[in-house]
C-alpha cells in the first residue's frame, strides 16, 4: 500500500475548502440574520426618523443662531470689562486725591482744637 502525496493534498485542501465554506455559510447566515433585524429597527421606528430628519435642519439653524448671539455677548461683555478695568485706574488715581484732601482736611480742622 503506497500513499500518494499528491491525492493525500487534494483531499486535504478539499477537506479545508469544504470546512471554509461551512464557516462563510454561517457568517452569511448571521449577516443576514442581523441586517433583518436592523431592517425591522428601522421599520418599527420609520416616523420617528422621517420626524426627526424633517426637524434636524431647523435645530442646526438655531444652534448657528445662538452660538452666534453668545459670540456677540461674549465680545460685548470682554469690552465691558476692558472699559470697567480702565475706568477702575482712573477712579483710583482720583480716589488717592481725595484720600490726600481728606486727610489735609482731618489735619487742618483737629490742629485748630
């Protein structure tokens, strides 16, 4: 009894082919079984999409529009506070001066007891 190496592969790569071709049989099964499946999601939920679709540019408009309007209040409100710091300095160089005649005034009125 002699044994060829030749059909011993054929049987072999055959043995792998058929193997192979049950493991896509059970994948193609599983792929379709869950592309129905997601169908049927999408099915049930149909009006709720079409809503949600039909609903979706008007939202993304006034998400533009708002995110504009914070982008002007936020300008305005770092103006503001430019301006509130700027007039800060100028109303200490003036509370100093007062400071200064109050106490020339505090000085003068308590040395004349």
């Amino acid at each position: 009894m002699y044994v060829d190496f030749f059909k011993l592969g054929q049987g072999l790569l055959i043995f792998l082919g058929i193997i192979i071709m049950i493991i896509l049989i059970v994948g193609l099964l599983k792929l379709i079984k869950t592309i129905t499946s997601v169908n049927s999601i999408i099915k049930r939920n149909e009006d709720d999409i079409e809503e949600i679709l039909s609903v979706l540019p008007k939202t993304f408009k006034n998400w533009f529009e708002i995110t504009d309007n914070v982008k002007d209040v936020t300008e305005v409100v770092v103006e503001k506070t430019a301006s509130a710091l700027k007039s800060t300095e100028s109303f200490q160089k003036y509370l100093v001066y007062i400071v200064d005649i109050l106490t020339i005034a505090k000085n003068i009125f308590s040395s004349k007891k």
